[in-house]
C-alpha cells in the first residue's frame, strides 16, 4: 500500500472555470433531453400489468409478440427474463381489467402455441397508484435536498451547502438524462438508486470540505485556491480507491443481477462518475466562486469594547 502514500499535486483548480461551463451546459443539455423526449416509465408509475410466464424449452420472443398480437395486445414490452425460457410481459393499462383476468387472457394466447407455458407471477398496479408514486418519489428527492443543505449549513457555512445542493441537484439531473437518453426504464428502483446517489455524492463532498476547513484553518499563509488543490489532492487517493471498489460492485450487479437490478445498477454506475466529477468542479468550485474564505469559518474576536 506504499503507492498510496504519496500526495499527488494536481492543479484541479485551474480548470474550475471551464468545468462549471461544462456542468451548465451539459445540465441544460439533460434537462431539455428530458423534457422532450421523457423518461421510459415503468409499470410502478405508468400503472398496468406485469406477466412472467415460463416456458418448457427456449422461446423465440417474436413468437411470444406474435401470440398477444394476435390476440389483439397492442404495443407490448416482451423480453427474457434471466433465461430464454423465462419470459416478462409488460402491457399498457387498461380500462375495466384486473390482473386475474388479463393473466388468464394472456396464458390462453400464448397456449395458441405452447400449451404447457406456466404463470409466474402477475402484477397489476392501476394509474392511480403510478401517479401516487410520482409525486411520493419528488417529494423524497425535495426532502433529501433540503435536509442536506440545512445540515451543511449547521457543519461548514452557506457557501459550501450552497455547493453541495447544486453538486447533488447536477448529480440527479445528469442520470435522469442518461436515463432519458438511453431510455433504460425508470421503475422504484431508479428513484432508490437516485437518492442512494445522493447520499453517496453528499458523503464524497463532505469528505473534502472537511479537509479544505481544516487547511483552511492551519495553512494560514496558503492562498484559497491553494488550500482547495491540496485538499482536493489529500482526498484524491481515498476516492478513487472507493469509487473502484463501488463500480466493481455495480458491474457485478449489473451483469450478474437480472432485470430486476438493470435500472438501478446502471443508474447508480452513471452516478458514481459523475459524483466523482462534481464533488470537485461543481460543489467545491462554487464555494470558490462565492469567496468561501478563512473569516467564514472563524468566528469574529471580540474586541475589549464588546466585553462587558
């Protein structure tokens, strides 16, 4: 572990300027990717029916859509799930169905075929409860901003929460855009992941504001941007050896968890890298563009006139 002993002597905040023009631009660019083109909502928040049936042998799955098509199921989402032999049936909602009964419609088309084709499981979850899920899920994430910005307040000072909430909000933004551009399903998975990442992002940039108010505090002749890269640089080693392990984590889950795990372990992966980016260049840089200096985190001596 001798390799890690060292601190490196990057200039991270050289570039400061040009990666908060990134930041902004690449955030407008997600935020309008999402506005036009949306999110591929799961059944969690669209409502409808979710049908995992088991085949005796492997299955082509353009037989599998030419079965419901021609039972008149319009538009379904057909795909294996874990094995070609194991296949999940998604379908729009609609009105005056149950689960039962659209289970038992859909095992009567794909018996067209196969007759030996076994349910599994059937999910029904009505509009209603999707538009519910909406609007618990915003305000989690509402929540979450609000109780960490208080709370880095209380620790550090407004400058760096103001940092930090805009390095968490640019973390959320970029994997909706990713989500959005990839059109991987956004599902309650995909809400867990995102506030798992902010978690995660909020921990990385505490990590080093706790280290630029200690320089701050003993490296009294060092210039701002000095004390920044050092403490950038001091942290740089722990981050990249807890961002390794974490991606090797995702990448197992993500290759090795099924469907089930796909949107959060992607989500997440895309999270962890650009937490790594943004707890320098975004919640860091804006605490140096608003002057975050020594006098912000030492209280004021009173003078003898103030003492009574």
């Amino acid at each position: 572990m001798r390799i890690f002993s060292g601190v490196p002597n990057i200039n991270f905040m050289a570039q400061r300027k040009t990666g908060l023009w990134v930041s902004s631009f690449l955030t407008v660019a997600a935020i309008l990717l999402v506005a036009f083109r949306g999110l591929n909502f799961g059944i969690d928040f669209t409502g409808g029916v979710l049908v995992e049936v088991h085949y005796p042998q492997a299955v082509e799955l353009d037989s599998v859509r030419a079965d419901l098509a021609h039972a008149n199921y319009e538009h379904p989402v057909v795909q294996y799930f874990g094995t070609s032999s194991d296949v999940l049936i998604r379908l729009p909602p609609a009105e005056d169905s149950n689960s039962a009964k659209v289970s038992t419609a859909i095992l009567d088309a794909l018996h067209a075929s196969e007759p030996n084709v076994e349910l599994r499981r059937v999910e029904f979850v009505g509009p209603q409860v999707g538009d519910e899920l909406t609007q618990d899920g915003a305000l989690a994430l509402l929540l979450a901003f609000i109780g960490i910005a208080f709370y880095i307040m209380f620790r550090f000072e407004w400058k760096f929460s103001v940092g930090a909430v805009a390095a968490l909000i640019h973390d959320a933004i970029m994997v909706l855009g990713f989500l959005s551009l990839t059109w991987i399903e956004f599902d309650l998975t995909t809400v867990a992941a995102i506030l798992a990442l902010i978690g995660y992002s909020n921990n990385e940039t505490i990590v080093i504001f706790d280290r630029v108010r200690e320089n701050l505090l003993s490296q009294r002749r060092m210039e701002i941007l000095d004390v920044v890269n050092l403490s950038v640089n001091q942290t740089l080693l722990r981050s990249v050896i807890t961002h390794l392990t974490t991606l090797l984590v995702l990448t197992a889950l993500l290759l090795m968890g099924g469907k089930s795990v796909h949107s959060f372990s992607s989500a997440l992966m895309v999270g962890v890298i650009v937490a790594t980016y943004s707890s320098i260049y975004v919640s860091t840089g804006l605490a140096v563009v608003l002057n975050v200096s020594r006098e912000d985190l030492v209280p004021a001596e009173k003078s003898d006139a103030d003492v009574v």
